[in-house]
C-alpha cells in the first residue's frame, strides 16, 4: 500500500506500554533519535508490535509543526 | 517554551515551497532523513524559515502511525 | 503495508483540485457517500491521483468525531 | 449547527468501549463498512452513545489520507 | 447537532483570506483573544464566512496541546 | 522556543485526569471560557502539570474547525 503520508520513516520498536484503549509506543530511529506514537491497543495487538520489531512511522504533513529556538 | 508534543527532533530546512495560505517546507534530520512540514505562509515568515536555518520538527504522538511491510 | 490507522475504506476518486501547494480530492464510496481529502499536491503526484482511480481512505480514529442530531 | 468539517457521514453505533480517559466507538456505514472514533469517555457520556444509537462522523477533510494498492 | 469535540467557543470573525484551496480565517473571542483557523474555501464559501459573523469555534480535546514558559 | 502553531493562548490548570496513557486536562482562559486538551501522561508529568498551574494551550490552525448555528 502506498498511502500520501509525506513523512515515512523506518525504525524500531523501543517499548510499548497499553493502557485502557490506546498504546503508547516508542521508535527509535537509524540516527539515534526517538519518536512516540499514540495508537489504539487494537492496532498495536493486529500488528503485533514488540520491543524490536522493526516498524515505518507514518505522519501526515499537516500535523508536523516546526520551532526555532 | 517547553510544549508538551513528545516528539521534538533538531533539523535543518532544506527548502521552503510557499503555496496561497500554506507553506510545505522540507526539513533534514541528522541521520539524513527528510521530514515535509505543512504550516501557514504567515508562521512561515514570521519565524523567517529559510534553506540553512536550523529548526526543531515537533509532532504529537497522537498524530504519528505506525506501519509495517 | 499494513499501517495502525484503524479507518480504511475503499473508494473511486471523483474529482482532483489542485491549488498551490494543497490538493483537495473528492472520494465515492461503495455506499454512494462521498469523502473529501486534503492532501499535498506532491502526495497526488506521486499517487498518479486521478478521476475513476480506486484508492483506499485513511483516517486514524483520533480524527474521527461524532454527532448527533 | 453546520460545522465546517467536510466529512459528515451517517451510521449507527455498533459498540462502545470505554477506558479510562478515552472511549473507543465503532460506527457502521449504510453501506456496511465501518468506522472507528476515538473520544473522550466525557463527550461520549455527554452524548448519551450506545449500541444503536444513530449518530454523524465528522472528519476534517486535512485529516483524510488516501492510500493505493 | 451535538458534536463531540470538547471544545466549543463562540466568536467573531475577524477576517477571511482566501487561498487557492484553503482559507485561512481569523476569530476574536469575547476576551479579546484571537483564533487562527484553516478550513476548505468550499466550507469557508458554504457557511458564508465573512467579517462580524459570528461562529463558533469547534476543537478536539487530543489537537490541544499545553505549554509552559 | 518559538513554535509555528499559530494559536497559543494563556490559561491556568483548572483539572488534571489522568487516565492510564492519557491525561485529561481542563484550562480556563482569562475571558472564563475552558479549554481541554488530551496529552500523554508522560508530558503532563513533565510539565509538572497541577491546578492552577499557568499554561499556553496550543493549537495548530489546521486543527481548528468552525460551526454556525
């Protein structure tokens, strides 16, 4: 599947941590950097996310915003 | 400022692509990768966003997926 | 790729606008209903978007509200 | 209310699973497909949601993705 | 309609700039604050945004973000 | 840190709800209109985040819908 989300990123699953409905899975990505992904634990569960798999972060370029110090 | 988004990765502005209203903006992480930023010509410019200008990409997590292949 | 975004939903693209730096795309769905999306022009490029194209659409389920009468 | 959001869809609520902050609500299409939203348990009380019940899916149409096989 | 989001602010519009496929409208809130909104010049065209009207301002508890100085 | 999101509101920390995950907080702005915002537990703790607390609410434009009545 090929879907218009401009940022696609490969990394690795770091932790996934369930509460009541929704996951909170961290990434980390080849340079050292780290990413959170809030999804729901059903999503997680289909996709079998553990700690090492290796995963594509996916976000919508509407929803990045940018900051300068 | 301390924001709460969790995901706060330093890059540097690769190009800025101004539209009418929105402006797209591509931003290069220290591993190489590229991150595509949509904001408002008006945040745009008031933040001086220019190609070399270093920049903090910041995403809540509930904005970021999760794919695998 | 299978991605986390819960909502996916086959349809036919009924119209491409192209401005600036956004396109809007108006989607059919199997049910006659119709979805519009706003994604970026390089996005609908890239994708070959055109009228009568079968695509899938993608919502994750924190974007999705509900109302009632 | 008319509200801006592009996407109004009717559907019925097939199921409501709260946990303890947000609520998970999965809503069926006329056409059969299904559609996931991800509330707060506070509006989902508010709104008196249950299984049946006739509800609006709302989106933004900047929060609707399109993906192609 | 009831719509689940959270947050419901009444105000007035401000102005309205119109882009190739989004608008960009400002909103004063009776505190004198003001609201930025991008929405589709199709909604902004179908709701008759213009400057004094007044509307209410819809958000989605999980798009708010917090930050401290 | 200065950040493109173009809302950003000064309020005070009415209610902390934390959730497993999430964290449901309620702002009150100065004109007496409330605000609430859903962010991980994890920035909540961070930001040390307690009633009365003085906050910034932040909002991406993109995510700020209209409605008429």
């Amino acid at each position: 599947m090929d879907v218009s989300a401009r940022n696609q990123i490969k990394g690795t699953v770091k932790s996934v941590n369930k509460g009541s409905v929704m996951a909170e899975v961290e990434v980390t990505l080849p340079g050292g950097a780290e990413l959170v992904s809030v999804i729901t634990i059903a999503s997680a569960e289909r996709m079998q996310l553990a700690v090492g798999k290796e995963v594509i972060v996916v976000i919508k370029s509407t929803d990045v915003m940018l900051a300068t110090d």
